[in-house]
C-alpha cells in the first residue's frame, strides 16, 4: 500500500508503516497546488495529514485513495462529506494530544495572570519596568469554566485542581451525575457557565452548532476582567465580539487559534486582536510536544495497519450510524465459491439494495453464515428460491429491523 504523508510525521511513525509493508513518501510541505500533483504523481491508498487542508480537487486528484488519516482529534480541514460521496475512509487520532492541549490551556492562563509575554518582550527590548508587572490577581480559588468536555478538558480538570480552581463545566452530554462523579459543577448552558467562570476554556469541537458560539451573550456573561481561552477552533469565537469586550470591558484572552488563520507553517499576518493589551496567541501548537506527537504517530500506524489487515478502520468518522435498512437477511451455507454471488445476484434481480453485510465462518471452516440488511423486505417467493437455490444453502431467514 502506497501512504502519502503530506505533514509533519515523526521519523519513528514513517519506520513503523514500512515495517508495515508500505511504500511512504513523505513531504511536510505539500499544500494546496503541491498537494494535488503529488497525489496524481503518486496515486496512494492512504493520506496522511495534520493542519494540511484536503479539499475536493485533492480527492480527484487520486482515484486510489481508500482512506485519510487525521494525525489528530479534528477533521474540519479534510472535506469529509467529498470523501464519503468517493467512499474513502477518513479516520482520527482522538485523545493522543489531550495533555499536551490541556497544558497549554494553563500555560495561557498563568501567562495571562502574571503578562508573562508582556514582560518578556519588553525586557527583550531592554526595558526593565517592574513596577508594571509586579502586580497579579493569582488564580487560586478563582472559577474556571470548560465549555464542552472531551479528552482535553478532562485533562484540564486535575490540573485545575492542583492550582487550587474551582471548575464547572457544560457540555450537551453532561449530566448532573456526570459531574458529581468528577466532582465538578454542571452548567446548564454556556451563558450559564460564562456567568460562574472568572477563565472560560474552550474545548468543543467546530461544526454548525459551535460555529460563533462565544459571542456577544457568551461573552456578556463573563465578568469584567475575565480570560478567554481557546485551544478548540477559531471560528467557535466570535473575534468581532471578543475585540469588543476586550476593549470595554477588560477582558483578556490567551488564544491557540483564531479566525483566518494561516494554513502555511510561515508567513506575514495582520495582528488584529493580537495587537490589543490582555490578548496573547500561539502558533495552533496545542498539540506540538515530542510526547503528543510520538502518540498521536503511533495511534495513525495503528489505524492504517488495522485498515491494512483487517479492512476495518479504527477511528473512522464518516461511517453512517443508521442505514435505510428494514430487514435484516440471514443465510446460512456451506463456505464454498459462488454461494453468496447467487444470493446477491437474486437480490439485484429482485431490485433490492444491500445496506451493510458481513461473513461469519464457523469453527472448522464447512460452514458460514452471512448477515445482510436490506433496504426493503424480501418476498416470500424469494426466499423459498434462495433456499431451493442450491444445497449449500443450509438455511435462510428475514427479520425485520
């Protein structure tokens, strides 16, 4: 199997998918343009990428491609509706980088507390002003907010802890006996958690329900002074809003990821909100640590191994969880060439669509049985034929889902 990995990819993961038995070309600057003409030179069976964007023109580019690998938790830079219509796989690496972002997180918070980036850059420039700097509200006892909790905010929670915060957090998935059992406060919205947070952490995933959801009611209910903190997304914050409440109402932000970002590793940007006082950025490295990175590689050999082995795919995320199945069609038969082909042959004739199946062998291998749903309920007629059809049929039966 050929692998395109067109990111940066640790030398021990590119070792582990030859040993493998695959054919890797690796290059960490294609994008866009280069993207596209190494897939159509290589034409692979895999893809892997970590903030490279894959778009529809990519996918085209290489009719080879079977599955695309996320050397990480998001997958809002690969086109994953384009590459269901193909029937291409695309897989994660969720929870391998929760503590590098979450340590991130606090690195923000505390710089954020102390104007860390602030004092560095003037004692840089060689000015020694500590009068400026000498004065910190601490964040001991103060009440951190996570909105959404996944792996990485899971991480956020004993290290809060150790730091002496109170936490609550909201989620859609969080239930007062959820919280109770991590010992945390349960908001019962995200405007609520914002009214009980001094720091809100951002941690919920970018699609249609998240786009814009710190915005201005978000924003209104954290108190005058409060931090911001995202590690998720840019779009989840409404930039207009927090440029806003940043001026008027003091509050500070410790930011990983922003709106417009960059998609290349280097290059001139507008500062925007990053020229404000109170607001500091990063580089969208909440994952980059040596010990994320070493986990998240292994975790993206193990997905392509498995696909490799087994044709299943670990991780998968655009696998459809209900099918237009109504029946569900069992038949039993001796494992022997051509029984199965006659019995989706008899279902093409009969114009039924088969939604998902699966071949189960028996111990000692005479006998199998085969599960297949179907997307309209077979015909009496029909199934006596595939029981007379042949003697390896063994048996047939219909349930209806």
């Amino acid at each position: 199997m050929k692998v395109l990995v067109a990111d940066k990819f640790p030398p021990e993961g590119l070792d582990q998918l030859r040993a493998a038995g695959c054919t890797v070309h690796a290059d960490a600057s294609l994008a866009d343009d280069s993207l596209q003409a190494a897939l159509a030179e290589h034409q692979p069976g895999v893809l892997v990428v970590r903030s490279t964007k894959v778009r529809p023109e990519h996918l085209d580019a290489a009719p080879s491609l079977s599955l695309i690998v996320r050397a990480g938790a998001g997958v809002n830079t690969i086109d994953v509706a384009g590459a269901s219509q193909r029937g291409i796989f695309v897989a994660n690496c969720p929870g391998k980088n929760s503590i590098a972002v979450a340590e991130l997180a606090f690195a923000h918070i505390l710089s954020l507390d102390r104007r860390v980036v602030d004092g560095a850059v003037e004692l840089r420039e060689g000015q020694w002003n500590k009068k400026e700097f000498q004065q910190a509200r601490g964040i001991f006892g103060q009440r951190l907010g996570l909105l959404g909790l996944g792996q990485i905010a899971l991480e956020m929670i004993p290290r809060a802890r150790a730091f002496g915060l109170e936490v609550a957090a909201w989620s859609r998935s969080l239930t007062p006996e959820r919280a109770e059992e991590l010992e945390i406060e349960c908001a019962d919205s995200p405007v609520e958690l914002a009214r009980r947070s001094d720091i809100l952490s951002i941690h919920v995933a970018l699609n249609d329900d998240t786009t814009g959801l710190v915005g201005e009611e978000v924003l209104a209910a954290l108190p005058d002074g409060a931090m911001v903190i995202n590690t998720s997304r840019g779009p989840v914050v409404d930039t207009a809003a927090l440029e806003q409440a940043v001026k008027e109402r003091g509050l500070r932000a410790g930011l990983d990821v922003f709106e417009n970002e960059p998609s290349g590793g280097t290059g001139e940007l507008d500062p925007g909100i990053f020229a404000l006082p109170g607001v500091q950025g990063s580089h969208h490295i909440g994952a980059s640590t040596t010990q994320a990175q070493l986990a998240v590689a292994a975790e993206a050999v193990r997905v392509i191994s498995t696909f490799l082995e087994q044709g299943t795919v670990p991780n998968c995320v655009n696998l459809a969880q209900r099918t237009e199945a109504t029946h569900l069609l069992v038949v039993r038969h001796h494992d022997r060439v051509g029984v199965l082909a006659n019995v989706l042959q008899a279902l093409r004739q009969a114009g039924i669509n088969v939604q998902e199946m699966e071949n189960i062998l028996f111990a000692g291998g005479g006998a199998a049985s085969a599960r297949i749903q179907l997307a309209k309920e077979p015909s009496e007629e029909l199934v006596r034929s595939l029981e007379d059809s042949s003697d390896d049929v063994l048996g047939v039966s219909v349930t209806a889902l």
